[in-house]
C-alpha cells in the first residue's frame, strides 16, 4: 500500500515525496524509495545521495542537483525550498532525495514548512542513516548491553560554525556518539571532550565513503583523532566511542597473553 501523505490535501496536483537515500551504496536503498524514483517526474538530489542511487533514477526523470557542502559552496536553503515548491507546483511528482535518513541533519522541517505554506502535500520515506552503515562496517553495534544504554547522534557544526554538544555528558566513560559532519571540527571535539574529562585512550572510528566502494575505515582514540581525521578526504563520520570489531578482539588477546 503506498505511504499517505503525511499533511493535508494539495490545492495543486503536484505532490513531493522526501526520500532518504541511504548511505551511498544501492545495496540500502529502501524498496519504497526505489519505487518513488521509478515514479517521480523531477527529482531534487542532495551532494551527498550516493552515484549507485542516482544512476537508478530513470532517464527520462529530471534531476536537478541542489547540494550543500560544510564549509563549502552550498545552494541557499531558500533556493531549495523554491525549487520544490516550483517543481511540485506545475503538478509534478517531485522526488526530494536526502543523503541518509530524511529526518537526521537533512533540513526536513524548513522544506516540509515551505510546502505547508504553498498547500502542498508530502510524504516521507526514512532512509538508512551513516550511524548505522559505518557501525555495521566495523563490526559494532550501537548500543550493547553493559556498555552504553544510548546513543547519541550529534553534529560537528551548525548555522553559527563548530557545535557545542553535552561534552560533560559525553566524557563519560562507555558513552557512545555518532558524530556526522566532524571530520573538520576534529580538533575542536577532541579538545572538548578532553577538557571535560575524557580518556585520551578513548577509541573513535573514522569511516570514509560508508557503504560504498570507495569505503575507508580509520581507527584512532580521541588523542590521535585530529591527525586522523586530517587524511580524509570523503565525507565521514565518526563513532565516538566504539573501535573496530578486530582492533577490539586483538586487545583482548594482548591483554589474556600478557596477565
């Protein structure tokens, strides 16, 4: 059955759905999502929606590439919301395709805004978010009993430069974070978390390009983490707290060898 809109009826016919496009690889790319490509008209991409997706849109699709990059050259948030506006305005079946999860550091609730202001009707498809792809990639779950009984999914900058987090929070020990747009903001998270009272010997995993081919994985504690986050150069994100399954198991033996 096809999701229903998630607001009222449009006073145009064209419509738009937000779709998470997962984290790059084809491989988790929901069905739903899959089938809205197949049926869109026009569909407005984020920088960050994987090659692997974007070659499933349909040729005869219009695709109109409304990327926005940290720190870089980015199209202004009012540009996007005019151009779905625009778009699903002329009656087309608009496909508003998001890196991820449609709803985690997407700008959902500004475009979702811009529609209910014009009387246009929406839905939304969740997509797999980084968190998941990159901690499956190393082996880790989020959340394990004994260890962490939460995960927090935070951000490395907003609108006013590098974010300010809970750090006292996440200093503590066994805590666990996902931290997306960090690569640059390294320095300053390791600083902050340091200064509050986190163990230098504390692991982060960098993971580069998750999910796709190009997929890098880097271990580091929050001691080494600016340097080695200065050897990225993809979009990455960076599980705070967690190392790689391997790196886990070896340290184990070392530690049972050695007692």
């Amino acid at each position: 059955m096809s999701p229903q809109p998630a607001t009222g009826t449009s006073t145009t016919p064209g419509t738009v759905t937000f779709a998470g496009a997962g984290p790059g690889s084809a491989d988790m790319l929901t069905l739903g999502v899959l089938r809205a490509l197949e049926g869109a008209d026009v569909v407005i991409h984020d920088r960050l929606v994987g090659e692997e997706v974007l070659a499933l849109i349909p040729a005869h699709v219009t695709r109109v590439d409304a990327g926005k990059e940290g720190f870089g050259p980015s199209t202004p948030q009012s540009a996007i919301n005019a151009l779905i506006v625009g778009h699903a305005g002329t009656g087309a079946r608009v496909v508003r395709l998001k890196g991820g999860d449609t709803g985690i550091f997407g700008r959902l609730d500004e475009e979702m805004d811009a529609l209910e202001a014009a009387g246009i009707a929406f839905t939304i498809l969740p997509g797999l978010t980084s968190a998941s792809a990159a901690a499956a990639a190393i082996g880790q779950s989020l959340t394990r009993r004994g260890r962490n009984r939460g995960l927090r999914i935070v951000t490395g900058h907003d609108m006013d430069g590098f974010a300010d987090q809970d750090w006292k929070g996440l200093a503590r020990s066994g805590e666990v974070a996902a931290i997306y747009m960090g690569k640059k903001a390294s320095r300053f998270i390791q600083g902050r978390l340091m200064m509050h009272g986190a163990a230098a010997e504390t692991p982060v995993t960098l993971v580069e390009n998750a999910s796709r081919a190009n997929q890098r994985v880097i271990a580091a504690t929050l001691s080494t983490l600016a340097d080695r986050a200065a050897d990225l150069a993809g979009p990455a994100i960076l599980l705070y707290g967690l190392a790689p399954r391997a790196a886990v198991h070896a340290l184990s033996a070392l530690n049972e060898a050695t007692a």
